[in-house]
C-alpha cells in the first residue's frame, strides 16, 4: 500500500518597508563608490599621461657652440639660457662647457637649459685695483676685457668708497672666472668705529676716565652705596620747645665718584667696543656724597 506525504509550504513573509529602503540605499552606496573608483583610476592616468606623456629628453650639448646648441634646443622645445662663463684649458673658447640639467634628463617642454661657455686660457692680466675709487676701479677691470664682480663694504677710516682689496689678486694666474670682485670701505660713524677694550684694572678713576675720554668711550662710575645717615626721630612738642632746625633726610643723589680705583670693568679687557656703547668701571674706595637738606629753623 502506497503512501502519500504532501509537504505544505508555509505563509511567505514578505520583507518590509524598512528592509526594502535597506537594499535601496545600499545599492545607491556601492554603485556611488564604483563610480569614485573609476574617476579617481581615471584621474590618475590622466594626470601621468600629462606630466610624463610630454616630457622630453635634454639634449648633449658639451663641446658645441651656442649657435649649435641653441639650435639642438629648439629643436627638442627647449629654451637655452646662458648662465655663466670660465676659463677653460680643454673646451676652446666660445663652446659649452657645461649644462644643468645634464644630458638624458627628462624635462617639460619650454624648459631652460642653462650652460656655461667656455673662454678659453687666461690670457689677460689681473689690473691692481688697490686704492682706486670705485668708479676708476670699475673702468680698469672692464678695460681688461674683465667683468666687474661683487661689491662689499666694510668700514674703514678714509675716504669712502675706497678699493681696500680685490679678488682674485692683481696679476693673479690660473683664475677660473673673468670676474673682480672688490671689498669698498664705507664712512665710519659712531657705531661701526670700534676699539679693542683696554685694561682699566688698578687705575684710578680718573686715569680710567682720562683712556676712555681719548678714544671717544663713555666711561660709567659705579660706586658702593653708601647709606643716608641715621636722623633720630624727633616729636612737635621737642621741636617747638627748642626751636632748633630738623634733619629731614631725602633720596640719595646719583652717585659721584670722587676717588678710589677700578676694582673690575664690563666689557671686559679684550672685547670689541664701540662709540654707541657704555663702559661700567666698578670703583673700591670712593666715595658719594648723600644729599641732606635741613629744614629753615622757627623764630
């Protein structure tokens, strides 16, 4: 005998609202990301095909002449700029000598090769600028087929604008570049005039002042402090009765050395000074004299 077994199917739940929504915004969320990923992979390839898709190789340009070299770099869209120029005992004149970048590097378009030309041996002579004015300094070295370098000052008693040394040195040889460069002197003013400190230990004050006072530095006294004296108090009716004048003591006046000797110094012996500053000499044995001023007595 056959039996039969019908398996029922439950009541299907279908899924709510709440889930629904779920499913829908994560499916927007995932297709957003995709659509990020693939703009930024898209982003980023375009960006190397535009820095590295044009980029160009520089050309060698050593041993050429300007004209050829100009010409090589226009050729691969590149701009050449003349940045310097040197004696050479190897390159013949007028030749690159070198060049920055180096040859084989890649570059953008439009990019600036700067080379340094070659001049050939030193054949001219270093004038002796030593002592001539700036302006007679600069038509010497230009005289000399030389180009005129740097300018320094540095103050100097003397005239101004004075040539106190040049470099490379006159009639120098195996110089590297046709250039002079020339250290000027400037005026001094009460600043930039310095002085090496002397010693003014052991000396009296006014030795000490008298060393400061010829080399045009401010010399300051610093004493020991000296106390007002000690006035006993009185009371109105002790003043009215005697009628005496009263001791009324005020603020000590600045002191003023009037002996002694200096016992130690700032700056100390040695060091760099100038006009603008101030030099503290401490004294042992002077002495100040306390203001006291008395009051006007009562008839």
């Amino acid at each position: 005998m056959a039996i039969r077994v019908r398996w029922k199917r439950g009541p299907v739940r279908k899924p709510s609202w709440r889930m629904l929504q779920a499913r829908r915004y994560f499916h927007i969320v995932m297709t957003v990301l995709a659509m990020l990923s693939v703009a930024l992979v898209s982003a980023l390839l375009t960006m190397r095909l535009a820095i590295h898709g044009s980029e160009v190789e520089v050309p060698n340009l050593s041993g050429l002449t300007l004209e050829e070299a100009a010409a090589m770099t226009s050729k691969a869209r590149l701009n050449l700029t003349l940045e310097n120029k040197f004696y050479s005992t190897t390159v013949p004149s007028g030749r690159v000598l070198s060049q920055s970048p180096s040859a084989g590097s890649k570059v953008r378009p439009d990019w600036h090769v700067r080379v340094t030309e070659s001049i050939g041996s030193q054949k001219v002579s270093i004038p002796d600028t030593v002592g001539m004015t700036e302006r007679d300094a600069a038509m010497a070295v230009r005289h000399a087929l030389l180009d005129l370098g740097a300018l320094a000052h540095i103050p100097a008693p003397g005239s101004s604008e004075m040539v106190l040394a040049q470099t490379p040195p006159p009639n120098a040889e195996g110089v590297d570049k046709p250039q002079v460069s020339l250290l000027l002197s400037s005026g001094e003013t009460l600043s930039t005039k310095a002085y090496v400190m002397p010693n003014l230990v052991g000396l009296t004050w006014h030795e000490a002042q008298a060393r400061m006072s010829s080399a045009g530095l401010r010399l300051l006294a610093i004493t020991p402090y000296v106390p007002p004296p000690v006035i006993p108090e009185v009371t109105a009716a002790q003043v009215v009765g005697q009628m005496a004048p009263v001791a009324i003591p005020v603020a000590p006046a600045p002191p003023t050395a009037t002996g002694g000797t200096v016992t130690s110094q700032l700056p100390l012996a040695g060091a760099r000074v100038t006009g603008a500053d101030t030099i503290k000499a401490y004294l042992n044995g002077a002495r100040n004299s306390p203001a006291v001023v008395a009051a006007p007595s009562q008839p």
